[in-house]
C-alpha cells in the first residue's frame, strides 16, 4: 500500500508519493503562507494529484496522507491550534472533512517539527537512538523531543515544541511569540539582518557590502576575518549553546539532532556548540552528542509516512 506525505513549509511546500518505506517521488512549489491555507489547498491537492497520476497510483491504494505543519497541532483530534504567521486561517478549517472530501482518505496531522524527528529517527540520524532532541535553525527555530521511543506532546499539545521560544535573554528583543529573548528572536534567520545593521561596526564591516544578510553570509565573512562577522557569530553561538544545554537539562536525550538550512556549515557550527554543550551542561553520566540531520529536506515527508503506517486512522 501507498502514502502520501504534504510538508507545509513557510516558504516551500513538499508532497511525496511512498511505497512502503520508499519514497517513489517528491515534489516541491512556491508556498504562499501569509495568504492562508484555504489559498494553498488548490495548489497542494493538484501536488497530490499529479503525484498519483504519474505513477498509475488510484486513491484506493493509499492508506492515508500524512500532514506535516508549521505551527502548533491537535494530533488527536487533526486541528490547528496555532499559528506564527504562517497559514493563519488553519485553526478554522476542519482538516479531517477536507482529506475526506478531497480524496476520501484519513488525514494524519502533526507539527512539522516532531514529524521531522519522526523521519530522522526512523531513517536519518536517530536511528538507534530513543531519547531524542531535535531542533531545527532556520528562518525560525523549532523544536522536537522523543522519550522513550514516544513523541512528547502533552496535555496541550505544545510540550517540546517551543524550545526555540526558551528565554536565553531576559533583557533581550521581542519575539514573533510575544516573549522577551527567545532562542529565536536573539539568533534565528529572520533576526539576523538586524542583528547586523544595528551594530556600530557594520559601517567599516565588509558585510555592509552584501545584498543578503543571511548565515551563509555571516559565515563567509567570518571566514575572511570580519570582525563584525565574527562578533554576530560568536553570539549566535552563545544563543544557541544555551537553548540546547536548557533542552539537554529539561528532556535529558541521548542525542541532538540539529537541521536547517544554517546547517550547511555543518562543519564549523556542530565541533563548536559540542564545545560549549560539553563544557556547560549538566550531564553526569557523559555527553549528549550532536548530530547533523541526514535528511534536511524530507525528514518530515519520511514522518509523515510513518505516522500513517503506525498511527491511529482520524
């Protein structure tokens, strides 16, 4: 039997066609997220459709869709809770009834974090392991944790998935959340430009004359000895570090798993936060070790497919 796997990413949105354990094909397009996700559903049944078309696949095949997305989730009861700015009519729409009318399949609904780590720990980086801490840079910052070979989610539903809203600032910038220093709103993406530009060495650094003020950047410009460069990154190393030796302290894993798209500098970012995290957390029975996720783009597709082979039909 067949699945279906939709990854609803802020910026890109991914559709997978799996054979068992075996994804047979994925696609990607544009995602238009501040419009909403009824704007969105058009473009991602046609995902779908095309999908199972390609591949002589009839709806009667498929045991169900797997539905990754970004923000907080009921997984029970297959609702939005809440969102971040992305997809913000989510929460009134009745998911389960749309997938039924759609393609009359069940629908299986998760936050996209904790489906990433689904992905990881069944094919990625966490295989093997079952105390698991995941957490994604990137344009913002999200969070996963697996114990005992369980998701925790909690009584409602948020448990785990807000370590990127953990405080590491308490006099710091207000975040998207409302919160004060977050882990995101001090060393995510979105905040870097500002982080920047409001330095008093930005006029005499060399990253003044970059068009984009993104990590890719930011480590460039380390690279060459930029002192600004280097200042930002320093503290973006002390942001992170913190928020995982608060995540190490609070859920106790095994291993953490670290994904994004900050994590092409993989090599430069996993040797240092090791670093700090040995140095600083409290672990009396050893080290938590930090690990590169294997599959950066479709960990949560890989998710998805499992949380509709292993989970309960809604």
């Amino acid at each position: 039997m067949k699945t279906v796997a939709i990854d609803l990413g802020g910026t890109i949105i991914k559709t997978g066609l799996f054979d068992h354990d075996r994804l047979v094909e994925s696609a990607s397009a544009k995602a238009a997220s501040g419009k909403g996700l009824k704007n969105s559903w058009p473009v991602i049944r046609k995902m779908v459709d095309l999908l199972l078309k390609d591949h002589n696949v009839k709806v009667k095949e498929v045991l169900g869709i797997g539905f990754s997305f970004p923000g907080l989730v009921d997984s029970s009861g297959n609702r939005v809770l809440s969102t971040n700015k992305k997809y913000d009519d989510a929460p009134e729409m009745d998911l389960t009834r749309l997938a039924k009318e759609t393609w009359n399949l069940p629908l299986y609904l998760e936050n996209d974090a904790r489906m990433a780590l689904l992905g990881e720990w069944q094919h990625g980086a966490g295989m093997g392991f079952e105390n698991i801490v995941m957490i994604t840079l990137g344009t913002g910052i999200g969070t996963a944790v697996l114990i005992d070979g369980k998701l925790l989610r909690g009584k409602h539903f948020q448990a785990g998935n807000l370590g990127g809203h953990f405080t590491v600032n308490h006099r710091g910038t207000v975040c998207t959340c409302g919160n004060i220093g977050c882990m995101e709103s001090e060393a995510a993406t979105w905040r870097l430009p500002e982080l920047i530009k409001s330095n008093v060495a930005y006029d005499s650094s060399s990253l003044k004359k970059e068009k984009i003020l993104d990590y890719e950047v930011l480590f460039r410009n380390a690279a060459r000895n930029d002192f600004l460069a280097n200042e930002i990154l320093g503290h973006c190393f002390s942001v992170w570090s913190s928020g995982l030796i608060s995540m190490i302290h609070a859920f106790d894993p095994e291993i953490i798993i670290l994904s994004g798209g900050i994590m092409q500098s993989a090599p430069v970012i996993l040797p240092e936060l090791q670093k700090r995290v040995n140095r600083y957390a409290w672990t009396p029975w050893g080290n938590v070790k930090l690990l590169e996720a294997r599959n950066i783009n479709t960990a949560s597709l890989y998710g998805a497919n499992y949380l509709v082979r292993n989970g309960e039909k809604k």
